[in-house]
C-alpha cells in the first residue's frame, strides 16, 4: 500500500495542530522556514470533541493572543463558548493557508544519524528538527478503584461528559474539583440534578475584584510575565491544579459553598469504595478553607498594586463563608447514584517517543520547551515558560521564542553530524541507525 506522505522531507515538522501547533508554524512561515504540521484528526477537534456542551473558556476574549491572530470579535471581555473556541483556531489555520495535514498520526519519532524520522499513518516523513505540539491534556485518567465499580453504574471522564441528559435519570456522583470538576457540577447543579461532589485541594480565584476581571488585574500586575525560572518551588508551580471560577454566562465566581446551601452534597476526597459505599478523606472543612484562602491571598495582591500604584479603584467586601460543613461525611452508599463524572485530570503518553529526553516522571527535560536533544522542541506544555504557555496567552511568545531557535540550527547553527543529508532515503532506518542525541548545555 502506497502512504502519501512516505518519503517527504521538511526542513521542520510540527505534530499537533492544535493552537500551539498552528502558532509555530505561524511563526515559521514568518522566518521563511519550510515546514509541515502533522494533524491527527481536525484541527480545533480537542475543543470540539472533549469539552460539554456549555463549555465556556475561563480566560477572557482578549487572551486569546494567537500569533498574528488576536481576538477581534465583540466581546473582549466575553468568555467565548466552544463553538466559537472551534472556530477561532480553524479560522486561523484557514486565514493564514498554515501547512496543515489533518488525519496524519505521528506513531514514532526517532533520530537517525541523518536527521528525525517521524513514522506516521500515511507513511515516513523526514526533518531536520521537530516541534512536538501534541497538548498538554491527552490522557484522560481515572482511578482504578473504578474498575471495582458495578457494571450498572455509568462512567465518564470530564472529556467524555456532555450534557446532564447524557447521563441517566438519578443522583449524581462528580469526583474532583478542578476546572472541570467544578464547572460540571454546577452545570448539573443547574439542571436539577442532585449532585455529589467529592472534593479535592484545588485553589480558586474571584472572577471579579474592585471593579475589574482578576485576570486583567494579574494581567496588569506582570504575573503572566513572570517566567518559571522566577519560581523557587518551580516544580510545584508546574504541577499545581489549575484554579477554579467559571465564565458562563459572562462569567462568575465558583463558591462551592454557596452549591451545598443549595443542596449539592460536599465530601471530601474520594479515597475508595467498599462495601456497596464510596469513602471520603475527612479533608472537606481544610480543602474549603484553602481554595479560599488562595483566592483572598490574590485579592491581598491585587489591595497591595491597588495602594501601591495609587490606583483609584472601588472598595469591595471581602467573602465570608456562606456555608460550613457539621459534620464531614466519609461515606456515600450506592443506592440511588447513578453515574460518576470522574473529573481526575490528564496525563501525557509519550511513549512513541523514541529520544532519551524524559526525566524520571516521563516528563521531558527542556529549558524553555527547548529539549537536551539537539532540534527537538515542545511547545504548549504547561508552564513550559509562563502561567499562558499552555494556554491561548502564552503560546505566542513561546512559539516566537522557539522559531528563533529553530531559525539558528536552520540557518547552519547545527552540528554537521546530525545535519540532514539531502537525498538519503527515508523510512529505511533500523535500530542499528538509531544514534544519542547530541545533548546542549
Ligand atoms: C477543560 C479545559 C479547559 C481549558 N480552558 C482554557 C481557557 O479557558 N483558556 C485557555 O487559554 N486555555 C484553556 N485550556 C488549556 C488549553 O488552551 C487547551 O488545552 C488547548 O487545547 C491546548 O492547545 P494545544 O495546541 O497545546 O493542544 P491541543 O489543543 O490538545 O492540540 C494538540 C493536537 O495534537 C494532536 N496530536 C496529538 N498527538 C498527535 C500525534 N501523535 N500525531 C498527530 N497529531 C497529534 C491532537 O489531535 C490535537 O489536535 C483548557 C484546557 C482544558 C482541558
């Protein structure tokens, strides 16, 4: 079988197109640089597919800085729903005519001593350097205790969930408050449906404070400037969940609080389930008060500008718990739930991935998305350099950081050892050819 793809080389080749994907190449056709974007599925399919139908961004409108492509629509301060999310990226990619290749899977990346092979299903492509664009959430975990489950009880990741009619008449069982966790209980809260929320140590924000959008007062404070390298707890930094608010319906607070006076039902984490009962940690009351106190500890931040920059801004009360846990439930018997909507994260599967770039946790050592192995880049991970590197903010400049790079080994920077040789074949390359990287300082 002939694969169409089966013997193309390009200077630089970018797997994922996604927003980071598409701002690199941006970037690149900037520079002049010949260049390719290897597209599993659709472009803009990760909004489209793994979001629910009332997904709302939680950055504003004017965030979405894609290269050479800002938010122009209405709305600056709108948080733009998915449909539009799907159309901004695909209108990018279509405004700008990007190399783009959609339904080209990248199976393996390995390094000959003439350059990078991508192994794809249309068949092997060539490059003298790759930029891994493959996004930051792909694997959607859940914990193995749902293995344990009975059959009669339906499971779904958040990636999964749509709709609270999606799921089966009956109670309702969402575990963890991340992003996600939170904005789909609300979102079944909503409907009526009554919800169970087991919660876990994610931090929240105030969508608003003293008449401004947090994120435009961090904004202007430079936070989303400040690079990782800033950070004495970088690692933690990196890891850390994402804090929770919300911008439907033109954008509010989260109060998890406020949904148990309403009769959601709060637990803390969810740590097994035995004897016909899911168990909770006695964590409820602590991970309450410490999403709040993140959130009043940003609003001492954004008092401490406002005073110290003489900022005319209005006063605001601070919050005051509108709602304590009695007592912290550690059991939930199964009778009557129905479903559980497990909102338990992503991880990365970087096991196709055939270059020695992984540290311990498989998590690729880089310096500003630039990898130890000569002309291999990520780009849209999270924090790769600053709060917006995995998000519509930050890619940019990350990408413009990268396509400089790119542009030195491409303009002859590189080691003729691992230059490639026009004309060698590809896809022709054994173990035998497979060569260490040549590691930078
Ligand atoms: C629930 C949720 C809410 C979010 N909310 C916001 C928000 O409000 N504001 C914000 O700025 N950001 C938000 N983000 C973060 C971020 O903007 C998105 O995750 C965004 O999709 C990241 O873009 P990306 O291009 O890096 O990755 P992706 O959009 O995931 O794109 C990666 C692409 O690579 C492709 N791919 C992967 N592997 C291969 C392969 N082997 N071969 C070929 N193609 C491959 C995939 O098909 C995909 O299209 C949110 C993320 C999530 C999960």
């Amino acid at each position: 079988m002939s694969h169409p793809l089966h013997g193309r080389h390009h200077s630089v080749v970018v797997i994922g197109g996604g927003q980071a994907g598409l701002s690199m190449s941006h970037c690149l056709r900037g520079r002049g640089i010949d260049h390719v974007v290897l597209e599993r599925d659709e472009i803009g399919h990760e909004w489209r597919d793994r979001r629910w139908d009332t997904f709302c961004l939680v950055t504003p409108n004017w965030q979405c800085q894609l290269p050479g492509f800002p938010y122009r629509g209405p709305d600056p301060d709108g948080f733009m729903g998915r449909a539009e999310i799907v159309s901004y990226v695909r209108e990018y990619a279509k405004t700008f005519e990007l190399p783009v290749i959609e339904g080209v899977e990248a199976t393996r990346l390995r390094l000959t001593p003439h350059g990078f092979l991508v192994r794809t299903s249309q068949g092997d492509v060539t490059a003298e350097q790759v930029v891994l664009a493959t996004g930051p959430y792909q694997v959607p975990l859940i914990p193995r205790m749902a293995e344990r489950l009975p059959e009669s009880l339906v499971q779904l990741h958040s990636s999964q969930y749509r709709n609270p009619d999606g799921l089966p008449p009956g109670e309702v069982l969402v575990v963890g408050t991340g992003q996600s966790g939170c904005q789909i209980a609300e979102d079944l809260h909503l409907a009526g449906r009554r919800v169970h929320l087991a919660v876990g140590s994610a931090p929240r924000v105030a969508r608003r404070y003293r008449g401004r959008d947090v994120v435009a007062w961090l904004d202007e404070m430079g936070y989303y400037r400040r690079g990782i390298d800033e950070f004495a707890d970088a690692d933690a930094v990196r890891f850390r969940a994402n804090h929770y608010v919300t911008g439907r319906d033109g954008g509010h607070d989260i109060d998890l609080r406020a949904f148990a006076r309403e009769g959601m039902r709060l637990y803390g984490r969810l740590r097994g389930f035995s004897s016909g009962a899911f168990t909770f940690d006695q964590d409820l009351r602590k991970n309450l008060d410490a999403a709040d106190a993140v959130s009043e500890g940003i609003k001492d931040s954004i008092d401490a500008y406002i005073s110290s920059h003489g900022i005319d801004a209005p006063s605001e009360a601070r919050y005051v718990p509108v709602w304590q846990p009695s007592v912290e439930p550690t059991e939930l018997a199964l009778s009557g739930i129905t479903s559980v909507v497990w909102c338990t994260g992503f991880g990365r599967d970087h096991r196709w991935i055939d270059v020695p770039i992984f540290d311990g946790r498989g998590y690729p050592t880089h310096d500003r998305g630039v990898t130890s192995c000569e002309g291999l880049y990520f780009l849209g991970l999270p924090w790769q350099y600053t709060w917006g590197s995995g998000r519509f903010c930050g890619v940019a400049a990350d990408a413009e950081f990268l396509a400089g790079r790119i542009e030195l080994l491409h303009r002859g920077g590189r080691s003729s050892e691992v230059r490639w040789l026009a004309g060698s074949p590809p896809g022709t390359y054994e173990s035998d050819d497979w060569v260490a990287p040549r590691t930078v300082a």
